[in-house]
C-alpha cells in the first residue's frame, strides 16, 4: 500500500503557523494573505477601510466598503503560495452591506512514496475557503457586531476533508473619534468530512485588538493581543536546548512574561490618511519560535507599503515565516464605483 511522503509539507505547515500549530486541523484558516496585515505583524483587527479585514472580523464590514474588490497574492518557498480575494456590496441603505471571500492555499507538487520510501510519483495538496459575512450597528451606539459564515475544503492527493466554520465579532468605532477596539471569536465550527474517519478540531481563537491614531503625527497604532482561548502557548525553541557533557539536553525553560508577551502583535502605519503608506510589525510569538542562536534570522518582522493611485491601490508587505527564508505578498485593491 503507498503512503504519502509529507516532508515538505510538515516541514512547512510547522513553521509556516508557530502557533498552537499541528493541534488542529484546516489551519491556513488562521493565514492571511493581505499585503496590508501582514505588514502590520499579520494579526491586526481593526482596519476599518480594508476590504481584506473582514475575513479576520466581520464586525468592520461596513457601508464605505461598498464596490469594494481586493485580490491577494503571497509566495513561499517550495512553490507554495497563498490567494485571496474579498468584495463587499451595500444591498441597500436599510439592510448595510455584505462581504465575500475566498482562500486559497496551494502546497505546489510533493513526493509520493511507498512503505520502504521508494518515490512511485507526486502529488498535489491544496486548501480553499469560501466565507459570507455580514454586520450591522447596535441601536444608538457606536457598537458593530458582525458575522461570518465559512465553507472549508482540503485535498491532499486523492483524500478529502470538508468543515464549516463561523465568526462573531463586536467592535467599537466612531469616526469622531481616534481610536477602535474589538473582541473577535474566529473558527468555531466543525469538520463535516475528515481525512481519515477521525475528526480534528478546528483551529479556534479568541483575540482583542485595539488601534490609535496620533492626533498631531500621522502614525496609526496597532495592537492584538492573540490566542485567548490558550494561556500556554510557548513552545520551548530547540536552538535554545542545553547539553551538558554526557549529553543530556535540557529545553528551554519559558518564564510567565515570555510567554505572556507571546500574545502580543503590534504594528505602525506611518500617513495612515495619504496616498503613500508606510507599514511595520512585529509578533513576538512568531519572533521567539523561529530563533536561532548565534544568528540574526529578523523573524517576526515585516514591513511594507501601500500606493494609491485614483481607484486603485497596490499594497506590498515583505515578512519571514521561516528561518530560511522570507515572503513577499502583493494586493491590489480596486473602487469599482462609477461615482
């Protein structure tokens, strides 16, 4: 009977989501693939004119979106790549707005082996999502809640897993004011269809997020504090082991603070209201997990920029998920109003 030979892809889904990773199944789920949040440190919750931010939190779906289209794309090493594309659409003054979305995560070719590791071939894996979501103001307030409703597909070679998910998210806003803040549930759901009879749990999350706007320097601030739903979510970094001379190895020893600041993403957007943005991050967790010693791998930083050119805006963010290497992900977002 032929096995599935998976080295490049464990090796890349292990280090492509350091978070909580392997623990649950359709992880890509918690993966973006916009140029503007990956910029930001790839966590943040509160861009409130992005297209793109409601597959994150539906509560920011919102009439300024309408006729609003963003297609995403990001490579990774081994030919994998990640694509994404968002619109959203007003239905009418009374009803507000929707948003759709779809994922789409392609492994590229892998190897296909048999029990003794003779290759007999390759093979292809690939994830897709499709997401619907909607949000509305609670009466009198400045208070959005909204809801995202997701249809989840995953194929490695001739096995199959299908899921449902859903979000629900409540967020503060008010123009008049500087700053925003959300409280987001993403991923509750359940896998419908699994690879091998055995259903996973999906990758569920709780984050709060917060962004303030400088009043007399144009900086934007941003801040999410992740994984909620898990207080442990340090794993011990196997460069920072200790061998002594008869070769025992003792791990790294993960103090409360360091684990604590594991939560922790924060991001800048420098002229957050001109054409020309600039864009930094850093997510600690992903900082923390991907070191080496005795080298300067930059892991958890990322950066970029966005231009905007009459209706259409082109956004580019540069990011390592991986010691080795770095990706480089590219959005175009378009105002399809004819107004």
């Amino acid at each position: 009977m032929k096995k599935i030979y998976l080295l490049s892809f464990i090796l890349f889904s292990s280090s492509l989501y350091c978070q909580v990773g392997g623990e649950s199944v359709f992880q890509f789920l918690n993966l973006t693939s916009s140029s503007r949040q990956v910029a930001l440190g790839g966590e943040v919750l509160t861009l409130i004119n992005d297209v793109n931010q409601p597959i994150w939190n539906p509560s920011t779906i919102n009439a300024e979106l309408d006729k609003q289209l963003s297609i995403n794309y990001t490579s990774f090493l081994a030919g994998i790549s990640v694509g994404s594309a968002s619109y959203s659409q007003v239905i009418n003054r009374r009803f507000g707005a929707i948003h759709g979305s779809i994922k789409y995560l392609n492994y590229g070719t892998l190897i296909e082996a048999d029990e003794n590791g003779n290759e007999t071939g390759d093979f292809k894996a690939s994830d897709v999502a499709v997401s619907v979501g909607y949000a509305f103001n609670l009466p009198w307030t400045n208070f959005f809640m909204g809801f995202n409703g997701t249809l989840i597909n995953s194929t490695i070679s001739n096995f199959t897993s299908n899921g449902i998910a859903a979000d629900i998210a409540i967020l503060y806003y008010s123009p008049y004011k500087p700053y925003a803040f959300t409280i987001v549930a993403r991923n509750m759901g359940t896998q419908i269809q699994s690879f091998d009879g055995t259903n996973e749990k999906l990758p569920f999350k709780v984050a709060i997020g917060g962004s303030y706007k400088l009043r007399y320097v144009p900086l934007k601030w941003h801040l999410t504090i992740d994984n909620l739903q898990q207080w442990e979510v340090a794993v011990p970094n196997p460069s920072n082991s200790i061998s002594d001379l008869e070769g025992n190895i003792t791990d790294e020893n993960i103090s409360f603070l360091s684990n604590a600041i594991r939560h922790i993403v924060i991001g800048a957007e420098f002229f957050p209201e001109s054409p020309i943005n600039l864009r930094a991050g850093y997510n600690f967790r992903r900082s923390s997990e991907l070191k080496l010693q005795n080298s300067r791998t930059f892991s958890g930083i990322s950066f970029g920029f966005g231009i905007k050119m009459n209706k259409l805006k082109f956004n580019y963010a540069f990011s390592k998920y991986h010691a080795a290497t770095s990706s480089s992900t590219f959005s175009l977002q378009f105002d399809l109003d004819k107004r």
